[in-house]
C-alpha cells in the first residue's frame, strides 16, 4: 500500500541482462582497480598472469589477489614476485585452465564401454553402441561450449 504504483510496475517487468565472461582487458582493469583501491602494489607481471589465467568470472580474479595478498602477509613477504605468485595460485590455475575436448570425451567413455570410437559415429542401432554414444553426447553438450 505505501508503495507508489509506478515502482511496482517497474519492478513487475524485472531486468533481463545477458551476463558474459570478461575480457582480457576488462579483468586486467579490475585487477588494477582492486590493487589501486586496496592502496596495494602488484607487479604488472603478476597482474598479467592472473588475468589470463582467472578467465571465467570476477569473484575467481578477486580470490586469487586475495589468496595471493594472504599468503605473502602470513610469509612476511613485502614484495610478491611472479614466482611466488604461480607457486601460490597454481591450484587455482590448474582449475580454471582445465578444458576438454568431445573428442577426449569420446575416447573417455569409448575406453570404459570398451568399444572402439569409430562405432560410437555410425549409425548403428546397438544398445551398447547407443548407450555410449547418448553418454558421449550429455557429456559433450555439459563440459564443453560446442554445438553438437
């Protein structure tokens, strides 16, 4: 009741934006931007490296300089070199770099079904062939951003 009527129609249609994974240049900007407000200094080399390795979304870029920033606190470290900094995020690094292919994804379920990759592309009707092929194909569409 105490709501005017043009908020709750505003809020009634809700907002729709298409949320992507930033650029190169875009995490390369926060990164500074965060070191920069935090009154931090970090190493162009370091900013770099995190940059194209943190690709998916802004909270992962902000883990890894907070990860990073702890560790060299807790080690009394003043200055935070490249090194240090790979040593420190490779478990993080190792995550987010990880990709598969449908074709390591076929050779995967082909190896446990036994069967060779070739059959699981014809056309067979097979119940074995058919099983691994539907299993390649929910995996394929699930771990990786091609079209099937």
């Amino acid at each position: 009741p105490d709501i005017e009527e043009r908020l709750i129609s505003r809020f009634g249609w809700g907002l729709s934006a298409d949320l992507k994974m930033p650029e190169y240049e875009t995490r390369y900007a926060i990164l500074e931007r965060k070191a920069n407000d935090n009154g931090i200094e970090i190493d162009p080399q370091i900013i770099e490296f995190i940059a194209h390795n943190f690709k998916s979304n802004v909270r992962d870029l902000e883990g890894a300089v907070i990860k990073l920033l702890a560790h060299a606190s807790l080690q009394n470290i003043d200055d935070i070199d490249l090194a240090m900094a790979k040593r420190v995020l490779k478990d993080m690094v190792k995550d987010s770099n990880t990709q598969i292919s449908i074709e390591q994804i076929q050779n995967y379920v082909c190896d446990y079904f036994g069967i060779d990759t070739n059959k699981v592309r014809e056309k067979t009707r097979k119940q074995e062939i058919v099983e691994a092929r539907q299993i390649a194909m929910f995996l394929s569409k699930k771990f990786t951003k091609s079209s099937l």
